[in-house]
C-alpha cells in the first residue's frame, strides 16, 4: 500500500512538473509580433503582469519592437561659471 502511494506521489509530481511551459526568448517575441501581441494582452489581464518570464520577454519585446520606443531629444546642459 505504501509503495502505491509513493508510486502515485512520485508520478503526479512529474506530471505536473511536465505541464510547466517554458519561456519565449526576447528575440523571439520580437520575430514573431502575432504571438508576442497575442501574449502581451493575456499578461495585461493578469494583475501582476510581469510576474512571469514570458510575459516580460513578450512585454519588452513588444515595448521596442517596431520602434515604440520614444526618445527624447538630447539635452545640452550650458553652465555659466563666474570667476571670483
């Protein structure tokens, strides 16, 4: 009876550590802009949206993908130092 359930124990837990699914990569989010917008609006329905690997691979992924990013126009800082 023991082994059964040590048998039963030991085969759930490999199953339900074969039913983690593995991360996209960055680069491949940024290939594959289907899949990453398809990832990026289930992860924004989720409250902590950045609390797993893929979503944040597909969020980053989709924040510079097609050049979202916006950049601000370089600032030239002058200083006018008075001699004493």
């Amino acid at each position: 009876m023991k082994t059964g359930l040590l048998l039963l124990t030991v085969l759930g837990t490999a199953l339900l550590a074969g039913c983690k699914e593995e991360a996209q990569s960055l680069d491949w989010y940024k290939a594959h802009a289907k899949e990453r917008n398809e990832k990026v609006a289930t992860c924004e329905k989720d409250p902590k949206p950045r609390a797993t690997e893929d979503c944040r691979n597909a969020i980053d992924a989709a924040a510079v993908a097609d050049d979202n990013i916006k950049h601000s126009e370089p600032k030239f800082w002058s200083f006018d130092v008075k001699k004493n």
